[in-house]
C-alpha cells in the first residue's frame, strides 16, 4: 500500500498491479520453476509464464474491475519506462478516496449521488471523466495531451511520455485536493 499511495481498502489484485509486483503465491510458484531448471535461459521463460498466469488472474477477478478497465494489460503498465504513483493518481485508478460512492461505504447516511449532477452517482468515473464541476481542469488536461481522456486511454496517454504522466498526475492532484476540501466543508 505504501509503494503505491493506496488506501486501506484497495484490494490485492489492484495493489500488485499497481506496484508491478506480481502476487507472491505466482513469485513463489515461478520460483519452484526455476529450481528445477539448469538453462540459463529458463529465468526469462519462467517470467513469462508468471506474467501470463497473472494476466490470466487479472482477467478473471471479479475484484478491482475500476482498475482492470483502466490498466487491462499488466506487462503495458509494469514495464513503463516512467512514472511513479502517489495517492492522487492511486485514487484515480482505483476509485477508492474522496468519493461519495467510496465514502458511503463507511457512512451510511451520506448519499452516493454527486451534489452537481443528481442523476449521477460520484465514484471515480463520473468524477474524473464527466462531472461538469471539474471541466476546467479537464480542459487543461486536454490541451496538454492534445485528446480526450477516457477510461480506455488513461494508461496509453500516461505512459506515452514524462510530460503526459505529469499531466495526467497534475489533474488528478487537483480534482481530488478539491474532493477532499468538499468533503472537510461538508463535515
């Protein structure tokens, strides 16, 4: 949870796929693997069929699909070549923070619907991709990546280059720091 900023309630599959740690019970069946093997080259093998068994693992769940949606292809996201996670971009690719959806979870008494758009739940996509309440700072996200952000693209603009992860961290610093002041102002 500290590599990746994340909360309490993040479920496993999403916290190793976010650190690029594949599950240990994988690390310690490829492990095994390995120890029957002489070839200087089964390392790699090996690796690839724990990334494949992972892959098969993350595919199947019925855990984090917020996550999956945005991240569906692990190797993609583990082997970038930048870009570090903090708990801005965490709560951004796991829908778990500041949002009524996620903080009804904990109390009962508040309503999961966005005080803006009443038809409308607040959770992680609504918040960061449609709710008119952030369009400012998802007009300067625009400009900045040159498209559109949308759940299916997240992960390609933020591992397309340093500056468009930077982006892309930059807006989910600044809609969950208003998030977060809302829901101090609502207490």
């Amino acid at each position: 949870m500290r590599v990746i900023g994340g909360r309490p309630h993040v479920s496993y599959e999403a916290t190793y796929v976010l650190a690029g740690i594949p599950p240990l019970v994988l690390l310690a069946d490829e492990r095994a693997r390995l120890y029957g093997h002489r070839r200087e080259d089964a390392e790699d093998v090996e690796h690839l069929a724990t990334l494949s068994k992972w892959q098969e693992a993350w595919d199947r769940s019925t855990k984090a699909r917020w996550t999956h949606r945005l991240i569906p292809n692990i190797r993609v996201w583990i082997e970038r070549t930048h870009g570090e996670l903090n708990y801005h971009l965490t709560q951004l690719l796991t829908g778990h923070g500041f949002f009524k959806y996620h903080s009804r979870r904990y109390d009962y008494n508040q309503s999961s619907q966005c005080p803006v758009c009443p038809s409308s739940i607040e959770n992680a996509e609504h918040v960061f991709y449609h709710c008119p309440r952030f369009s400012e700072e998802r007009e300067r996200l625009h400009s900045l990546l040159h498209e559109v952000m949308t759940p299916e693209n997240t992960t390609r603009l933020m591992l397309a280059s340093v500056p468009d992860w930077l982006a892309v961290a930059s807006f989910a610093y600044s809609v969950v720091t208003r998030l977060r002041d809302e829901e101090t102002d609502r207490r």
